[in-house]
C-alpha cells in the first residue's frame, strides 16, 4: 500500500516522563523532518536510514525543544514507510508544541492503531500478529505478555496459514474434478480433498483448545466473594490484594457496592469482586447491593463464598449456595482462631477450607485450591492463544468443513459443487483471521481499540 499522506502522533503516554516520542510515517515525513528539525551537517532527508542526529525542534525564530531524530527508510521501518521519530524531552508540553508544529508543516493526525494498520497493509505483519501488539501492550501480566509475543512472532499465524494451505488445497482438487465428465470420474481428487478436510478439522479443533487460556490471559477470570455481612469478605479482599482496598468495620451492611480489584495468580490476571453482604434488609440502598452481589455471582467465573464458622451455619447460607450449586465454589471457614462451630464436614456437598483471615491461616492453602480449581498451572510453557475473534471465525470454519465431509461420505458427483462451496466459505473464515480476506469495516472494527501513535 502507497499512500501520499504523511500521518503524525504522540506514541508515548501522558504525563511526566524522561521522554517523549512524536512519530510520523509516510513518504514526506524525511521532507517534513527538514522544516522543523535543526541540526550540523546534513539535513534529515540526505541521512541514510538507521541513523540518528541530535538537534532543535522548531522553527528558525521559535525553537521548542532540543532531542534526537531517528531516521527509517521504507521498507525498514515499522510501518514499511518512511518513518521519523522525534525523541524530545519528556512532559505534557513539548510533545504537544512539536506535534502542533508537525501538523502545521503538513502532516495529518494519526487514527488509533493506523500505524500498525500501515504495517499490515503494507505485509510487515498479518492481521494476527498486528492484534499481538496490542494484546501485548494491554497485557496484564508477564504471562500474557509471553503469549502475545509467541503471537507477535508468528507461531499462531503459523498454524492458521497451514489450515488455510490446506482447506484451498482440498478445494482445488475437488474443482478440479467437475472438469472431467461422469463416466471419467477421478476417485482419487475427491477422496484426498476428503482427507485433507479431516485433517483440517483436527487442526481446527487443536487450535479450538487454547481459547479458554488466552481468554483469562486477556479478560481475566471473574472471582466473586459472597457472604453474610461480617463473614469476612472485605478482609478476605485486603489480604488477596496484599493492601487495604475494602473498608473493615464491625458494623453490618458497610459494603453495599460492588469492588472490583484484579491481582494476578500464576500469570492469570483474577477480577476479584468483594459484593455486599447477603441477608434480609429494609434499606432500599442494601437491596440494590445484594440484587449487584446476586448478578456478580451468576456470571462468575468461581465464587468464594465466606461464612463465619463462629456462628451456626444459617438456611441464609445454604440457600445462596444452593441456587447456584453448578457455579464452581469454595466456600471459606472464617475465624477459626476462634471457637468454631462450623466445620468442614458440615459442609461435605461442597469444597470448603478451614482459614483465618486475621491470622492469614490457610491463605496459601486458599492460593492453592484457587489455582487448582482454575486449572491455572504455573508451569506452563507461554504460546500464543485465540481471541474472541479468531474462536468464532474457526467455529464458523469448522462448520464449513463439517458441512463438506457430510456431501463427500461417500463421494458422489451431485456432491462435489455444494462441498467445493463449503470449503471456499471455510477458507475464506480462516482468511478473515490472518487477513488474506479483509474488508474495510473489519480492519476499522480491529484497529480502533489501539492506542493513537501505535
């Protein structure tokens, strides 16, 4: 892709900082460079690339800042454009003067991700490995941040590139079949286009399996701890979190919101959600809590539902857990630093861990079962994972694939253009996630939730 504007942005974060980067890319960003940046010797648009040259920002009568230019040429760039980058004083104020300047000299305001955008559409990255940058910027643990470079470096793209060889494999051998007349059928073209679906649908499906991992890795997994009031929740929270986050008071009802805070557990970014306190009440503003702690709590990924065991187990208890009896739980033993007259065998239909939370008795033990229940391992190699998008688009896939085993078992002749047809939309679903099929309001969809200046 050529473009004849030149784009401009700020790409690092607001704020004070020890520098600041305003990037430009496009084929008059050395050109523009000669307008704004001063320096010794010879201009920016007679540098070679890869080189950088200290200087002053500005024009001749209004200099706003002293730094460095670095200088890539196409296509040895990020974009696989001409790219300057103006590397300034950190600060609110310089990266803003010198992009107004840069705007001013011609340049236009970069779109968010346009950058990245320019670097797929100019074949630097695919569509996969353009959505890794931002998963790694976004990144919320170094785990995640594992993946999304196994994603950035290709190993997924790989992969997907191998099912879509195939499947247009499959589909060119069996086009190739309606050529000949019925009588000279070539048996031999349907049937390995048939195997080569097979092994396309187990590909998918090996593909299929990561996606709950690399959906925790993006979004979290949602943890949701329930209760009676002065069960411990909000103190169950401060201890996870390692800081005072919920306030402690002795008095019932104090947390009547929802807090979410997340930590991170074997790589596994966790949204803790500390709820209000489950009981019979006549405050309006306790009743809007408790209706916020009951959704929290159908949607949860696990509950943790803590019961003062110093008090006799109550039906309020035991109903909560029972209308949500499929949701994975553990239910925590509180205060057993005190006399208890709860136990865990009083809790056998359900997993419970005895814990102290005052003394952190049982809080390693809590860690453990938590991760366990998560089916987070600790020791897992990093790979790259499935988003959203790409699940759907291989589950639309498969279907395709599905759909053309069914018309080539066995192998008719009034079979062959329906299954060649499913396996065009197969290719084609495959082609959307690496963006060998791409469509403008895809790449506006993708690219938008990108940061401007990447």
């Amino acid at each position: 892709m050529i473009t004849d504007d030149t784009i401009a942005a700020i790409a690092t974060a607001s704020g004070l900082g020890a520098i600041s980067i305003v990037r430009l890319s496009g084929t008059g960003s050395l050109v523009l460079a000669d307008r704004f940046f001063h320096c010794a010797g010879a201009r920016p648009s007679q540098r070679p690339g890869g080189t950088f040259v200290y200087g002053r920002v500005g024009l001749a009568d209004d200099i706003i800042d002293e730094g460095l230019l670095l200088i890539f040429r196409a296509p040895h760039s990020y974009t696989r454009e001409d790219v300057v980058e103006i590397q300034c004083h950190g600060g609110r104020e310089s990266a803003r003067r010198i992009l107004r300047l840069v705007l001013d000299a011609g340049a236009r305001p970069a779109d968010p991700g346009e950058f990245t955008r320019r670097a797929f559409l100019n074949g630097r990255l695919d569509l996969v490995q353009a959505e890794a940058v931002m998963d790694l910027i976004a990144s919320q643990s170094s785990r995640a941040a594992a993946s999304a470079v196994e994603q950035l470096t290709g190993h997924l793209s790989d992969s997907l590139r191998l099912v879509y060889d195939k499947v247009i494999s499959a589909c060119s051998a069996l086009e190739a079949t309606l050529d000949f007349p019925e009588e000279d059928f070539p048996d031999f073209l349907a049937e390995d286009s048939s195997q080569q679906v097979d092994e396309s649908v187990v590909m998918i499906d090996k593909l299929l399996e990561n996606w709950e991992e690399g959906h925790r890795l993006r979004e979290g997994v949602l943890v949701v701890i329930s209760g009676q009031p002065n069960a411990g929740k909000s103190t169950l929270l401060n201890r996870l979190l390692g800081r005072d986050r919920a306030i402690v008071s002795p008095t019932p009802g104090t947390t009547r919101d929802a807090i979410e805070e997340t930590f991170v557990l074997n790589g596994i970014p966790i949204r803790l959600v500390d709820t209000a306190g489950l009981r019979e009440s006549g405050c309006l503003v306790e009743q809007e809590g408790m209706a916020r702690a009951k959704a929290y709590i159908k949607k949860a990924d696990l509950r943790l539902h803590v019961i003062d065991a110093t008090q006799p187990l109550s039906k309020s208890d035991l109903d909560s857990l029972a209308e949500t009896s499929e949701k994975p739980t553990l239910v925590l033993l509180n205060k057993t630093d005190l006399a208890s007259v709860v136990s865990s065998s009083d809790m056998m239909t359900y997993d419970s861990i005895p814990i102290s939370l005052i003394s952190s008795v049982g809080l390693d033990h809590l860690l453990e079962k938590l991760a366990a229940k998560l089916d987070v391992n600790p020791n897992a190699a990093p790979h790259a994972t499935l988003s959203e998008r790409h699940r759907l688009l291989l589950d639309s896939s498969r279907h395709a694939l599905l759909a053309a085993q069914q018309l080539l078992r066995p192998i008719r002749p009034e079979g062959l253009v329906p299954a060649a047809s499913h396996l065009r939309d197969a290719a084609e679903f495959v082609g959307k996630i690496i963006g060998r099929v791409y469509y403008d309001d895809m790449l506006n969809q993708i690219f938008s939730r990108f940061c401007i200046g990447k």
